[in-house]
C-alpha cells in the first residue's frame, strides 16, 4: 500500500496585512491607540511614561522593565501570543498590578500611529535592542555599544497617520485622564498645553463635584448587593420635614437571588440564574449624583445645598477592568440604560404614586471589575466593548437595581420636603379689598397706605407665582399617570366591546351544552357515547369534553356579566353608599368565581359614604386578585376586611391568610406602590399602583403595610373625588 506523506501546514500573512487588520482597522480611533501603548508601559511596571507629539513623530518612553532580544522574537514578532498573565507575582519586579494585556495583538496598535517605527529598549542583565519596522519588513539589532542605555523602552512613531493639534492632544489627555484608574504610573505629555493627566475619580469631594455619593458592592459568595449612600444634597432646614429619614446616610443590603426571582428579562431558570450569579463574581462602584442646573425656585422648594458645583463630574459611567476602562464603557455611552429607564417611568421625584429614574445626565462614577474575578464578563475580539452574554445583562441588572435603591430614598426625602410647598389660604387683603370696594371714588392714602398697598401687592404677585408653579407641577405629575391609564381604559374598552359582542350570543352559550346532550339522547347515540368503549381515551370522551366545554362557557358569561356590570355609566356617579352592600356585592362576585376565597367582611351595615361604586372596585378587586395570584397554590385562602367610619374618613384594614409578601419586599413594603413593580413572572406591576392612586385620589392615603405572615394593607378612603 502506498504510503501518503503529510506535512502540517500554517498560514503565512504578509507584515502589511497584518498591521492593516490589526493596527490600522482594530483601533478605531487614534486616542484608543495611544492609550494601548499606555497600556504596555504599565505591565512592564513603569512608574513614568512620557508621551510628546511634534509635527513628524510621536515618541513614548517609559522606565518599565524594558525587553530582551528573546522577548522580543518570541513574543513581540508572535501574533496572537502573550507572555502577560494576570499578574507578575513571583517577580522582583512585581508591585500588585494586574496586567491589562493578554491578547498578544496591542502592539500593532503602533501601526494605527504611524508607518515607520523604531523601537529601544534595555531590560537589566541584557543587551539592549533596536527593533525597527515600515510594516512590510521588520529588522531586530543588538545594540552592544549602548551600554548606558536607561532600563525601560523608547518608541519612535514617525509617518504619522494623523496630524496632531493642540485640540486634539488636549482631547487626549481629557481621554486618558477618564480611561486611566491607577495612580501607580505618571503619565505626563509634551507639549501638555497647561494640562497634564490627572485621574479623573483619583480624589472625588461631595460638593464640589456632585452632591450624592453610591457606593455598591456585589458579594458573589453571598449573592447580595450592599449599598451605602452618603449624600449633601440637602440643607438643615430640610431635617424640619424629615424626621424619620437620614438626610446623610443610609446603607442596606439586597438579595440578588430574590429580587430577581421570576424576572422575564433574565432567561434563565432559578438553578440556572443561581449558578450565573455565583460565576458573576464580586465587583463594585462607586456612582456620584447631582442635579445638571438646579433653578433658583426649585432650590429654595426642595432646601438643596448647593444652586451649582464648582467641578462638576460630566455625566458618564465608566467601566474599568483593574487599571483600564473597557472601550465603548468609557462614560461616553449610557450603557446602563439610564434613559431608557427614565423614559419608560418619566415621573417627577414629587409624584405621588410614581417611581423617579434618574437620568443619564444626573449620574457619572465607575464600576471596577477584575480580570480573573469576572472572567465571565469577556471582551469583545475587537477590544471595543464587552461581549453582551447573559452574564453581562446580570451585571448591568444589579447595577439598576443599587440605582434604583437610591431612587426610592431620593423620592421618599422630596416627597416629604413638598408637603410643605401646598397651597396655603390667601391672606386678607384690606387695602386692595378698599380700593376694589370704592372704585368709582376717587381715593387718597397715606404714605403708610400706600406702603401697605405695595406690600398687598407684592404679595398677591409671589401668590400668583406660586400658584402657576403648583399648578403646572401638578399637571407635569399627572400627565404621567394618565398615559398609563390611557392605556388601561383601551384595554379595558376593547374588553367591553367584545363583552357586548357576546352578549348578543349569551342565551346560546349557556344553554348549547344541553341541547347537543338531549339531541344525542334523541338520536340514540348517548348510551353509547357514555359507554367504557368510548371513554377510555378523554381526547375522544365526548361527554367529558362537553363538560368541560359547558363549564368554559360559564366562566366566559360571568366574565362577560362583570366587564358589563362594572362599566355601567351609575358606577361612575358620586352617591350616598350603603358600604356594606357596596361590599356584600364584591365579595359574592369573588367567592362566585373563585373556589379558594372565603371573604370574611366586618362593616357596621349603618354606614354610608359619599362617593362612587367604581373607588371601592379599583381598590378591592384589584387587593382580592392580588391575593388571589400569590397565592394560587393554596387550596383556601381567607381574606379579613373591615371598615369603619372615623369622621369623613372610612379607617380600613385588608388581611389575608397567604404567603405574605415576597422576600425582596419585606423591608420594604411600600415599594409594592411603585408601578411596574412586580415579582411575578410577566406580572405588569399596575395592580397596587392602581390601588395607591385611587386612594390618593379620594383624599386618603395609605397607613402600613405588613407582609411577614400573610398580607396587611392599612389604608383610609377619603370623600374628595
């Protein structure tokens, strides 16, 4: 048999390709280029680089631990091929840092600068070297002569693909002083301009650069986020409506697990969102919040320290790997989805009911994460970004989540503050009320009078003032709400018409199940239909499937009965109540339809309240079927409600008998208010919402909520509709 010869082969691309595709097309700016070779300078363990740009070249020099004529051949002229680990530990040379490159491809990065390249460099015990290219070939010597030469690496750009300005170096040193988070290593450029790198977050001071400051920190091990907010924001006199809360400080803890348990936007299952959390690994941040332009009436509305900072942070997140941001993390791309988020809830901190985001512009900091640590979270092949895996919406998911702890203890400060801004009673005004009085006369004052005139007036202005800045708050509140309720009366009127729809078919919907049995028993098909020949198989028992088809119906004509019964223009209308009927009818309606309920009801059946059928529907069908979801797996749930007339407020208590609330809401349990908060998988998070509102709307409010054993809402109802 003939022997076949084999022979492995490699591929053999031409210098120039590479320096194109690696150089040239991988970096997509200049600024990214420079910053690579920074980047080189700071594994080699160099505590200075210099970087000075003339009209023909650009040189970088740094003191690092240079390279060898091995490191050189082996390594440098080796595509794809990297001597840098995590670290150099083990090494004299080692001072802590964890090394930015891994890749083996950052050196070309020189090619993106330029067309000729000349490269010295001295490592101590070794020769140095000269390695020079024009990217079509590449030369190496030995330069025995240079003895003297300093430990480090000098690199010579000439051929430059960019011409270099003063606006553009500038741009540079704004670029690295963002990029760079390691004040181990100088970097100083020549001609700076009056301008050298500083590290932008080196020395952050509240205010002067933002008023709030967020500290996260994901513990992996533990699967929780903690959160510390130190802020000064707020003024002293803000302590006079805010007793309960610290202006200052607050720090809490979440479980990751919990929150996000049963979270459609996570497509994973619980094992699986476990075990993702666990790879994750720990990381943390460090956000900073202040108020773009803050105006003078807003700051005296809400007592804020400070109208303007004196350095503000530019907005912007960044996302640095150890020493380095993440290309496209830079702060230059709202990749947390900060406007996104504040766009899908665009409520005022003021609002009553709804949930403030805060917005992309309102936000800047860093979120550090390791290069062992977080190895989940990977880069992208062209170095610009991260890989967006799974793993990468997790992180940014925890991020918000921290964000939007925050949020809530924002809102819940101004909210507190606003009560103070309600419109008072206008104060009397005689003299005005004189004049007014005795127009058609002619009237002389005093200079007193008109002293108290002028006084009246000014008043009567700030008054009216105030009055278009409350009114037009209130209308910026409430354009919010009515968007989501706008589309919740869509539905609920494409419900109802489909409900009057059927009820022209309803006769025959209740009643078809038994004129098809009585036909088939007239036939004489019944006995045999019913028989074990034709019932052993349930997809071709044919009275099981009737059965099941009648029971069907009735659920659709109760349905049917209730969309009818509750869109009824009376429900609408403002009354004296009989709050025990109001009730007895809810609860016959519920236990009707739903097995599981037992309703227990304890209302003095003297009591009536001014108001209308649809309050008392919006709030209790809404709690019972809130009830009723969390608890489905339980075979009888019972529900407590009473109700008592304090005044002209109706004083009531929900409770139920289920699980109670879901962990993430324990703590805090007002948060179920918010919109959109939900735990239940493709739950909307509008059924409490809707509660709040229609109890805020009637003059009421709501007292405590308690969810450890079982579910206990405290509210009161007011008469103002």
């Amino acid at each position: 048999m003939e022997r076949i010869f084999m022979e492995r082969l490699k591929y053999i691309v031409e210098d120039s390709t590479i320096a194109e595709l690696l150089g040239v097309q991988n970096f997509t700016n200049k600024e990214s280029a420079i910053l690579e070779l920074v980047k080189n300078a700071y594994d080699a363990q160099a505590n200075n680089v210099s970087i000075t740009f003339s009209d023909r070249s650009i040189v970088i020099i740094d003191d690092g631990i240079g390279m060898s004529k091995s490191t050189i051949c082996e390594n440098w002229m080796h595509v794809g091929k990297s001597d840098k680990g995590y670290s150099l530990s083990g090494t004299e040379d080692n001072d802590g840092r964890v090394l930015a490159g891994s890749k083996g491809v950052g050196r070309f990065a020189l090619a993106r600068l330029g067309a000729s390249v000349n490269v010295y460099s001295a490592k101590k015990g070794e020769i140095p070297v000269k390695w020079t290219t024009n990217w079509s070939e590449s030369i190496l010597d030995d330069l025995t002569n240079e003895e003297n030469l300093p430990l480090g690496t000098r690199i010579e750009i000439s051929a430059l693909r960019d011409r270099w300005t003063e606006k553009s170096i500038k741009n540079l040193i704004n670029y690295l002083s963002i990029t760079c988070n390691d004040d181990r290593m100088q970097i100083k450029i020549y001609p700076n301009f009056g301008k050298g790198v500083s590290y932008i977050f080196k020395k952050p001071q509240i205010g002067k650069n933002f008023v709030t400051q967020i500290g996260l920190f994901y513990d992996a091990s533990e699967l929780k986020l903690y959160y510390t907010i130190k802020s000064d924001e707020f003024s002293n006199l803000a302590k006079n409506y805010c007793r309960s809360l610290d202006l200052q400080y607050f720090s809490n803890d979440v479980s990751i697990l919990e929150e996000l348990a049963g979270n459609t936007e996570i497509d994973s299952s619980d094992g699986e969102l476990y075990s993702m959390l666990k790879e994750l690994g720990n990381f943390s941040a460090e956000l900073y919040f202040s108020l773009k332009t803050p105006t003078k009436q807003d700051v005296e509305r809400f007592c804020y320290n400070y109208s303007a900072l004196p350095d503000r942070y530019d907005e912007g997140v960044v996302l640095y790997r150890n020493a380095f941001s993440i290309a496209s993390f830079d702060g230059e791309k709202d990749w947390l989805g900060l406007n996104q988020r504040s766009r899908k809830s665009p409520a005022a901190a003021t609002h009553p009911t709804g949930a403030w985001r805060v917005r992309a512009n309102q936000l800047s900091g860093k979120v550090e994460i390791d290069k062992k640590e977080n190895y989940q979270l990977r880069d992208l092949a062209n170095r610009q970004g991260l890989e967006e895996n799974e793993y990468f919406k997790l992180f940014v998911k925890i991020i918000t989540i921290g964000i939007a702890a925050f949020e809530r203890y924002r809102q819940a400060i101004i909210r507190s503050i606003d009560k103070k801004n309600a419109p008072k009673p206008s104060p009397t005004t005689p003299m005005i009320d004189q004049i007014l009085r005795g127009r058609n006369k002619e009237i002389h004052l005093t200079s007193n009078e008109t002293k108290a005139l002028a006084q009246e007036i000014s008043v009567v202005k700030a008054e009216s003032k105030s009055f278009q800045d409350e009114k037009e708050s209130t209308e910026k509140k409430y354009r919010y709400d009515v968007r989501i309720l706008n589309v919740l009366a869509t539905t609920g009127l494409k419900a109802s018409s489909i409900a009057h729809e059927l009820k022209n078919d309803r006769n025959s919907v209740s009643v078809n199940y038994q004129y098809i049995v009585d036909a088939l028993k007239e036939y004489g098909f019944w006995e045999d239909l019913c028989s074990q020949e034709y019932t052993e198989y349930s997809y071709k028992n044919v009275p099981q499937l009737l059965s099941r088809n009648k029971a069907i119906n009735q659920k659709i004509v109760a349905f049917m009965d209730t969309m009818l019964d509750e869109i009824e223009k009376k429900k609408f209308s403002p009354r004296s109540l009989s709050v025990n009927s109001t009730m007895e009818y809810i609860k016959a309606n519920w236990m009707r339809d739903y097995a599981s309920l037992l309703i227990n009801l304890n209302v003095d059946e003297s009591v009536h309240f001014e108001t209308s059928e649809d309050i008392f529907t919006a709030i209790f069908d809404n709690l019972i079927l809130n009830s009723w979801q969390q608890n489905k797996a339980s075979s009888q749930i019972v529900i407590n409600i009473s109700i008592h007339k304090v005044g002209s407020l109706l004083k009531i208590v929900y409770e139920d008998s289920g699980v109670g609330l879901p962990p993430k809401y324990i703590n805090d349990p007002m948060r179920i208010l918010e919109v959109h908060e939900s735990s239940r998988e493709n739950g909307h998070g509008l059924g409490m919402w809707i509660v709040h509102n229609t109890i805020r709307m009637t003059g009421g409010d709501v007292i405590s909520i308690d969810g450890h054993n079982g579910f206990h809402f405290n509210f009161e109802l007011g008469e103002k509709l």
